[in-house]
C-alpha cells in the first residue's frame, strides 16, 4: 500500500499536540483505508508567513523535509495554504500536491465564483497572490480570498476540536458577507479548520445550504491520490516544466537540506561540486 505524508508547515509545539493527533487521525479518515499516512513536521520554526523574510524561510524549510522524507513516502501533501508547491515538485520524485494547489485546480470544476476564507487580514493579500500565481480559475473576480475577524489563535484552535461553535460564527459571518458578494462555494483557507468543520458537520453556509463549504483538506488528499494514479501509469510532471537538479546542483541541495533539518549531513568545510560556468548566476 503506498504511503502519503501528511507535511505540517510547522515544527510541532508540543503544547499542541492534540491539535497534531487530531490531524493525524483526520488524515488517516481521508484516506479510508486507500493508502497509509503519516503526519511529519517541518524541522525549522522560521515565524510563519505573513512577512515576506518569514515566508521564505519557512518555504525553505518545507522544501528541506519534503526532501528528507521523500524515501520514506509515495507522495507529500503540503498542508498548509502558504505552500512551495512548485519548488517541492520540482525538486522530488514523487507526487507532490498542497491545500492551494489541489484546492485550485478543483474549484475550476466546483463553482464558478468561489471564495476562500482563511483566519487573519493579514493572510488574504497573501493567498490571493498564490491564487493568481497558481492560475487559479472558478473563483469569484472581486476579492476571492477573505478573513474573518477576530484573527483566530491555537488556543481557539484547540478549544474547536471539541466545541467549534465560535470559529463557526466567525468563519460563516465571512462566508455569508462572500455569498451577498455573489460566491457560489466557500473554501476552508486553513488545513486545522477544515478537519474541524468536517469532523463537526459544517458543511455549508448556515443560510445558504446551496453554498458549500469545501474541506481543502479532503480535496488535497484526494488530489494526491489522483497523482500517484497517473504517476502509477507513467505520467508524471513535464521535465521541461519542472526542472529537477541533477548532478553537483542535486547533491547541494540535498546537503543544504541536511543541514536544515539537523540530519547527519557532514558539517564540515570541504570544496564544493563544479557547477559550470552558470554556477555564479544558476
């Protein structure tokens, strides 16, 4: 049975670990007996990704454990909406998808003006960004990402697993401002609050029982299931598209990966691999 892994963006705050369990449970509810999962963390805390320094770093420590993991998974969904997908991709040999690259190309097929509501202001400039980058289509023109308000916390978080009641007023207070707005289905812009809602049957818009509220978790998982399918029937991402390093440029990639995520990388001084005359400016 082939193994998906489950990448959680962050570095795994103990104090949250029934957050984590929760997840992990949730993910192995996805796959439904279709293939085993796995829950990894990044090794890196780089402050998340509402500052531009922040989220490039937390990128690199995505792309750091994708590669750490890769020999032990079939396929890698990144679970978290500010994702490196394609970086990811390109760099590993296995099907990768993400909650917004999954979540994109499925709304084309779902809803003609969908919106996503995510958990803070300051994340929806930011994902409507990545929605236009990733050519997202079937999302509605005028704002496609929203955020409800208050922000939520981890404690909020934790408290929903089991009484989700107040993210749901906040969440669908969002969601019902996007359907006056003309939305026809509202996305989970958050990878713990579609386990949640899901777990807890929130699966519409409370008034608009027309409007869903898709679990980007869910469509993620399935996503990936799809890849290894194809990847299963030899078809794979373009190598013309996703240019994978070989050579020297693989081997320092994977070194710089090693020391990112604490492996046992030798950390001492040595020359580096020839890399041409592109070295300077690849």
């Amino acid at each position: 049975m082939k193994t998906i892994t489950w990448l959680e963006s962050t570095h795994g705050d103990p104090e949250l670990n029934e957050l984590w369990e929760f997840l992990a449970q949730q993910v192995e509810v996805l796959a439904a007996g279709r293939a085993k999962t796995q829950l990894r963390h990044v090794s890196v805390a780089a402050g998340g990704i509402r500052a531009p320094a922040n989220r490039l770093m937390n990128d690199a420590a995505i792309l750091a454990s994708s590669l750490k993991m890769q020999m032990e998974s079939d396929a890698v969904v990144i679970g978290c909406w500010g994702a490196p997908t394609e970086a990811v991709r390109s760099a590993l040999g296995i099907p990768v998808t993400s909650l917004p690259d999954a979540s994109t190309r499925a709304v084309g097929s779902l809803a003609k003006r969908a919106v996503v509501v995510t958990v803070a202001p300051s994340l929806a400039p930011i994902f409507t960004d990545d929605l236009v980058r990733l050519g997202a289509s079937g999302f509605l023109a005028d704002r496609p990402v929203r955020s409800y308000d208050p922000e939520s916390t981890h404690e909020d978080v934790l408290r929903a697993i089991n009484d989700p009641a107040d993210l749901i007023h906040r969440f669908d207070k969002a969601a019902e401002e996007a359907v006056r707005d003309g939305a026809d289905a509202i996305v989970v812009g958050c990878g713990y609050l579609a386990p949640i809602f899901s777990a807890h049957g929130y699966e519409s818009v409370l008034n608009h029982p027309d409007v869903p509220v898709l679990d980007c978790n869910r469509i993620a998982f399935e996503h990936a299931l799809q890849l290894l399918a194809l990847d299963t029937a030899g078809i794979r991402p373009s190598q013309r598209g996703y240019v994978r390093p070989i050579g020297a440029r693989q081997d320092l990639l994977t070194e710089a990966a090693g020391r990112l995520t604490d492996s046992d990388t030798p950390k001492t001084k040595r020359r580096s691999p020839r890399l041409g005359p592109a070295a300077a400016t690849g």
